[in-house]
C-alpha cells in the first residue's frame, strides 16, 4: 500500500475537456480562470463542479458538472 500521507494524494483525480462556441471567451472552474477553450483532459478533484463561461461582451453562463474519479467529464457552454 501507498503510505504516502501528502494532502495531494487522498483527493480523488477525474478529468475535465470543456468547449465552448463561440470559444472566444475565459473559463473558470469554481471560481477559478483555467483558461481559454478548449480545455481538453485536464485534472481535476472529482466532485461537483461549476464551469464559468465569459464571453467578451460580457455575456455569462455557468454549468454545472459531476466529475468522477478516472472519468473524464465533458462541458460544452453555448453563448446563444
């Protein structure tokens, strides 16, 4: 067994790909910028988590997604 006792090792790892169309806008994941789209098969805490879209006019729309350990997560925002 893995006796290593460091924080990073006990959150649960899924993965996240986010798009966007138009994909010309700034994406956070709860809270945070990740960055410009697409995002494809990044690490990320499993759990529930909130996808922020901003586009340059300032339109704005949110997803929320469950993420799963070992599963990749898919979110697609849509300005219209």
């Amino acid at each position: 067994a893995d006796e290593c006792n460091h924080r990073f090792h006990r959150v649960a790892l899924g993965r996240i790909s986010i798009r966007a169309v138009p994909d010309n806008c700034e994406v956070s994941i709860d809270g945070i910028f990740a960055d410009y789209p697409p995002i494809l098969d990044r690490p990320v805490a499993a759990g529930i988590r909130t996808v922020a879209f901003k586009w340059p006019d300032g339109t704005r729309r949110e997803e929320q997604v469950e993420v799963q350990k070992g599963v990749l997560a898919y979110v697609m925002g849509r300005k219209d």
